[in-house]
C-alpha cells in the first residue's frame, strides 16, 4: 500500500504498530467528517515546483491559518483547494465532492453554491449598493430576488453594516467594504469560505476586528474558514495552524495540542 504524507504522519504519531491496529485507525479515520480532503497534490509554473505532494485533511467548523514566508506555495494551495486552479496531479474533495471530476459548468456551479472567497482587496461593484453587492452570487445562482434581499440583509445586520446598506464602496470606510466583501462571500450560505490575506490591507483596530468576526461567523453559521495569512496574531488565534515552505507542509498545530 502506498502511503501519503499524511499516512506518514499518522504513523509518527502513533509509532510503529501492526496492520490490524493500523486497519483499525484507519477505519476510524475514514468515519470522521473532514470538509476538505486534498490528497498528493502537485503543481508547476513552467519548471518551478510550487506544491510537493500536498495531501491535508481539515474537519468541519474550524477556522484554520496557512503561513509561511512569500513564495512557499499558501495561495497556490488556497486556489486549488477553492476550484479557482487545477493541480497537476492529486484530487480536492469538499465534502463528498471530487472537485476536479466534474465538468466545468458543474464546478462552476458548486463554487456559486458551496464555496466562499474573501481576498486582501474587497472586489466590490463600484456602482451598486452595498445591499445590491452582498444579493450578487445569490441571483446569479438563480437565487429569488426576495430570498436573495433577505438573507443579505440577515448578514448585513449580523455584521453590523444594517444603515449602510443603500451605501456605494466608496462611500464605506476600509473595514466596511471587507465586511461587506465578508457578507457576499456568505449569501449563498456555503459550506466553506477561503481568505486570502483579509485583513492586508486593514489597520491594526480593523484587521482584528475582521479576526474575530471569523469566529462569530462559524459560531453562527457553521462555516469552515480556511485563512492564507502573513498576520501573527490570526494565526495564533485560529484553531489550527498549518505553516508551509518550499511548496511543502512543514508544521501543523492544533490549538490545544503539542
């Protein structure tokens, strides 16, 4: 049998045991709800090798912080895991779905529905409203007008942007216009939302503030955020942190655990 990186880790965690015991682990391993499974991943830009055989698991309702120094492959690695971009070779499950098995009208679909993104800079319509902006991926998922409005206006409250919902972005300060990115990438409720550098371009009052809406966020909604992040202070924060290198997984730690 051949093993992944992460059998291999297993196996360091567990020491040396026989197959029985590593049958039965497994067995148990397999039963557990993970809403990412990224398995031997590997991709190239040209001749550099940006990810090395990649394969990570991570459990629903957690939010999770990838670090490393520029260049060590953690967008890379957000793009694949968010269908934004294909690996070479290895598979991307969200939940039960193999995401690089379907068409690309299908894909294109499950992004709509299933995934959120948050990035550094917000994105949003510069001649709609906030409200109009958050409704957006709900009515191109052929989401009904009122039931797009509503639950808009749910995440609009819950992140306290209620009386700035007939506002342009430019008429929003920073923290604003990322909350209100925060809230479209929320409307069609999916089951996982990535962020890549939230808070870079927010202030130190701002960038925590958006921090600790993550936390709110999965309390209330159940959602599983998977963070790229630079900021120290997220990652220690998060329930799990993964630090890459070299295109590589070199740390991961649990919040609680050695």
């Amino acid at each position: 049998m051949k093993l992944t990186p992460f059998d291999t880790l297993q196996d360091k965690r567990l020491g040396k045991i026989g197959t029985p015991e590593r049958d039965a682990f497994e067995a148990k391993v397999n039963q557990e709800r993970f809403m990412i499974r990224i398995e031997n991943i590997y991709k190239k830009y040209g001749q550099l090798e940006v990810l090395k055989s990649v394969s990570l698991r991570i459990e629903e309702r957690q939010v999770v912080s990838i670090t490393g120094a520029s260049g060590a492959g953690k967008t890379t690695l957000l793009q694949i895991m968010g269908s934004l971009d294909k690996p070479d070779a290895g598979s991307v499950f969200i939940g039960d779905t193999d995401l690089y098995r379907l068409s690309a009208k299908k894909l294109a679909a499950f992004r709509n529905q299933q995934i959120g993104f948050v990035f550094q800079f917000h994105y949003l319509l510069p001649e709609f409203s906030a409200l109009e902006n958050v409704m957006m991926p709900a009515l191109i998922g052929a989401e009904k007008p009122g039931v797009a409005k509503e639950r808009a206006l749910e995440l609009l409250r819950f992140l306290g942007l209620e009386d700035r919902q007939d506002h342009k972005p430019s008429e929003l300060s920073g923290g604003e216009q990322q909350r209100v990115a925060v809230a479209r990438a929320l409307v069609n409720r999916p089951q996982v939302v990535f962020a890549d550098e939230p808070s870079g371009n927010l202030d130190t009052a701002n960038a925590l503030a958006l921090h600790r809406l993550f936390f709110e966020l999965k309390e209330k909604y159940g959602q599983t955020f998977i963070i790229v992040t630079h900021n120290h202070d997220l990652a220690a924060m998060s329930d799990r942190c993964i630090e890459m290198k070299d295109g590589m997984i070199v740390a991961d730690t649990r919040k609680g655990r050695l």
